[in-house]
C-alpha cells in the first residue's frame, strides 16, 4: 500500500481513570507564588508567576548554581581556596544576620563558602565566592546573568550574587522555579546540601537553616528563605513524596512564619489533589515506522527522555496522536527527527513534542537498497 507522505493518526490509549478537575488552590496572602511538578516542569498552580519580586536571599541559589556548574566542568574545586577580601569581610559585619562570620584575609576552603551560602545563608561568603569566581562581585552577577538566560529565567535581572536591595535585581516566583528544577536536576548529588540544618565555621554556636520546614516536613530536602524589607518573607521549597517531587515559591509573605505556612499549603495541595503521568518516553515506542534502504525493516519512533504530564488526580483518558511526515530511509541515527506527537487529555490536546528514532538503523545490503530505492520511485 502507498505509503503517504504524511502518516496517519496513530492513537495510543492509556489508562487514566475519570474524575473531575483539582479544585482552586489555597489563597496565599503573598506578592506572588507558584507551584511547580518536578518532572514535567509544569506550573500547576500560582498567581502572578510572572511578575518581577525582589529576590532578597534567594538570589544565592543562582551564586550556588554557577559554583556547582564550575565544579562539575572541573574548573573550581571543592578544596579551592578563597582569599576574604575587605568587601567580603564586611558584608554585614555589624550585624549577625545572614553572616558565615569570615575573618579578613582568611583562606576559605569553597565547600566551605558553599555551606555557609547555602545554610546560612552568608552574605559575606556570597561575595567571597563571587570574588574568588570571577574577580569581582558585578562580574561574577554577569555571570549570573548568562545562566539566568541559558535557563529561559526570562523575568530575572541579576546585579549581586547576595540580594541586596536594588531596583535592577528582580526575578519571578516562576523563574525561580526554573532555576530549582535545574539545580535538583543537573546536581543531585550536590543538592545534599541544601537538606543540612545547621552549619558552623569560626564561631562558638552553630548557626540554624533558616528553612524550618526542614524541621516541620520530613519530605521537604531545601531550598533558600529571602527577607529583606522590600522583598518581604520569601522562600522557595522543595519536597519529595512517593517518588513524586514537588516545588513552591512564596514570595512576599508576611512573616517568617507565614512564608512556611503557606509554602506547606501549596506543597500539599499539589501532592493531594495533582498526578505525575509519564505519557512518552524511551522504552515505549509511540509508533512504529517502515524503514527503506536499512539494516532493519522498521524503527521505533518516541522520546529519548521521558515526557511527563502534571494531571488532576484521576482524571480522564490520556491519548497519544503520532504524525510522521516523508518517509524513513536509512542510515538513521538515533534521536533524528521523524515526527511529532499531539498529547490529549480527555480528548484535548495538552502538549506537543518532537518524535525521533529510538535506535540507530544502518544501511541495508546492496541489493536491499537497490530494490527500496525503486520502491521510493514507484511511491510503493
């Protein structure tokens, strides 16, 4: 039978049982907020997700994000060390707030600064990072600025790597959700440390994570408060439940307190009433196509990484549209494009990805191509 350039609809049925859709979110007595599924990136609940906040302390994340990238590309080290600058010593120095308590001139192991960034939430370790990185603080936010960019954070302007009050630093409760997901993602063995409690370094008492649900919530593994006077009570926090993970921003709450609370409630919204479907992936084809002029007579078409889906729980039926244009000729090369899948939730479509092959098809014999290439002529 001709083969069209165009194939038919392939339609693949899941089981999803029937229910009706999440009821509202919580009200949040905040500037803005979103909560966003872990695996599929979606945002499934928020309100002025976009808008641009001041980040205050949560700025850190991003200073993090660079050093965890430097590392893992060798170009920093964890036994490095950092020289305390006079700027660096004293950020903050007359106050006990949001300090690692450096000492001018000291050799800073960068683990070190990164406990006392991530825990504490250190602005002189922020500086001295920053310092150490890129040789000054506003050339290490320039930086920060490219991976912002690199990440799709589209809201965020970065021009401290600590999140002093500036009209020019700003982000969303969205972008930050981004920045979250990559950092758990492309760093989940150094993620460990935004989970510790408590850190000490120079002083007499260690200093407490001022993240409480760690204290409050066994499934909550980070991420970073922010308060400064502009910014009001932030925090960005993440949890894992039964293998599903999920993460919030609250930003401007009202209270220390507050910020908890209502993180709390978005993250137990989303759990209680949101699933995590995986609708494609490398493992099942979503279609199958006939291969002209390979080693092998067809390949698998799909995802090589999988695709999830956040759903109400128990929602209706989840449904797979493929559609293949041209035909495939070998040699073929895994992750090549061949197609696209329409997504449908209840017979509506919800999201569209590229297919590609799931496997290399080399070229088949001479007379096998002979006679595939006469069959292309034909339109067989």
């Amino acid at each position: 039978m001709k083969l069209l350039s165009r194939l038919a609809a392939a339609l693949v049925v899941l089981p999803f049982c029937a229910l009706a859709s999440a009821p509202p979110p919580p009200e949040i007595d905040s500037k803005s907020f979103a909560l966003m599924d872990y695996q599929s990136g979606e945002i499934i609940a928020g309100s002025n997700g976009d808008a641009h906040v001041p980040p205050a302390s949560i700025t850190k994340v991003m200073t993090v994000y660079v050093a965890f990238d430097l590392i893992k590309q060798g170009r920093l080290k964890l036994d490095d060390l950092a020289t305390v600058s006079e700027k660096a010593w004293g950020e903050g120095k007359d106050s006990s707030e949001s300090r690692m308590f450096l000492t001018l001139g000291a050799q800073v192991k960068i683990e070190d600064l990164l406990r006392g960034i991530i825990v504490v939430s250190g602005n002189d370790a922020s500086i001295a990072l920053a310092e150490h990185i890129a040789g000054s603080e506003t050339a290490f936010a320039s930086i920060m600025n490219q991976y912002a960019l690199k990440l799709g954070m589209s809201n965020t302007h970065f021009v401290d790597a600590s999140g002093m009050p500036n009209e020019d630093h700003y982000t969303s409760a969205h972008d930050l959700l981004i920045l979250a997901r990559a950092l758990i993602h492309n760093f989940p063995d150094d993620y460990k440390y935004f989970s510790e409690r408590n850190f000490k370094y120079g002083i007499e008492h260690a200093q407490e994570n001022r993240n409480g649900l760690l204290i409050k919530d066994p499934s909550v593994d980070g991420i970073k408060t922010g308060h400064t006077e502009a910014a009001g009570y932030c925090l960005l926090a993440s949890a894992k439940r039964d293998g599903r993970r999920l993460i919030s921003a609250v930003m401007g709450g009202k209270s220390w307190a507050y910020r908890e609370q209502a993180s709390e409630e978005l993250l137990n919204y989303g759990f209680r009433n949101f699933d995590t479907q995986q609708a494609l992936g490398p493992t099942a084809p979503a279609a199958t196509l006939k291969v002209y002029k390979g080693a092998a007579a067809s390949v698998g078409v799909g995802t090589l990484e999988p695709i999830y889906l956040a759903l109400p729980g128990g929602h209706g039926a989840l449904q797979i549209q493929t559609q293949t244009s041209g035909k495939a000729v070998a040699p073929i090369a895994a992750g090549q494009p061949l197609g696209e899948a329409t997504i449908l939730l209840d017979g509506q479509p919800v999201k569209k990805v590229p297919l590609v092959a799931l496997q290399d098809v080399p070229s088949g014999g001479f007379w096998h191509r002979l006679i595939d290439q006469i069959r292309l002529w034909l339109g067989l």
